[in-house]
C-alpha cells in the first residue's frame, strides 16, 4: 500500500556509496496487531516466548525494529483463566551443580521441565507427588552459566520460576 512506497522510499534513499540516508520519522512507524489466541493454538496459561532480533550491516545505518508501548495482554476482565499456583521454590538460586524444588501438588505425579531461554528444553522428567507435595532434585551439571525456566505441571496447574546458574 501507500504507507509501505512511503517507508520503501525512505529507507532506498542513498548515497553514492549504497549508504541509507533516510530517516525514520514517527510518520513511518504503523500499528501492528498480532492476537495469538485467533487460530485457537494457544490457550490461557500457556507459555509463550517474544524474541526480537535485528540485523545491522554497514550500508544500514540504524534502520531495524522499533518497538514502543508492547502490549503483552489487555485488561484483565475475569479471573477464570488464572491458574492454581503450586507455590514453586527453587533453592538454591543461583545454584550451580543441583537445585531442589519444592511445590504443592494435587495428583499423583508432576511433570518437571527445564528449558533455556531460546525455549530448547533440556530436560523432562516425571516424579512423584506424596501427600500433596512435590520434592525433587534437579542436577545443573553440564549446563552453562545463565538464566533458564523450570516449569512444573501437576494436577492441572502449571507454574513456571527462572533458575540463574553459576
């Protein structure tokens, strides 16, 4: 449409070397509307990843992503969707060699994840809910410095803690 030749133009518009000269300016930027529940493939309470990147090159001279008033979730009107907490602790954190979690739990077992922030999951295991309570162990080695998400699910309710590695 019209509102891309603009922004198409503006960021074409070169020197003789192939350097962009043009400007962003706030006439180019246009809002964009993404709903993630529209093809039914998310449900409430799941878990969704945001990753942004861009691309530099000498010829660019800063044109890339910009990115102002994220919306993530509008206002909340009901609390039917919140989910159960399990009351998640992880301890050690930071740790490093193993962390121990502890959580409330209904069923008879739980199921332990642990991903890393590019969403890659590194481990997945059962254990075992006793008298309403899950203990369990988890060992870090192998594992890099850095931030990673331990998701627990048992009894319909899922709760995810960020675990830092040392």
């Amino acid at each position: 449409a019209e509102d891309q030749n603009v922004w198409r133009n503006t960021f074409n518009y070169k020197d003789d070397e192939g350097n962009s000269l043009g400007v962003g300016r706030p006439d180019l930027l246009r809002k964009r509307l993404i709903n993630l529940k529209e093809d039914g493939m998310l449900n409430s309470g799941d878990e969704v990843l945001l990753r942004f990147s861009m691309t530099i090159t000498d010829s660019i001279h800063g044109w890339g992503w910009f990115i102002d008033n994220l919306e993530i979730q509008g206002p909340v009107t009901s609390l039917a969707d919140e989910q159960p907490d399990l009351d998640l602790t992880l301890y050690p954190n930071p740790a490093s060699g193993f962390v121990q979690l502890r959580a409330r739990a209904d069923g008879q077992s739980a199921t332990i994840t642990l991903t890393d922030m590019a969403g890659r999951r590194l481990l997945s295991r059962q254990e075992p809910v006793v008298n309403n309570s899950l203990l369990a162990t988890l060992p870090l080695n192998g594992l890099r410095q850095g931030l990673y998400l331990v998701t627990v699910t048992a009894g319909g309710a899922t709760q995810t803690k960020r675990l830092l590695v040392e």
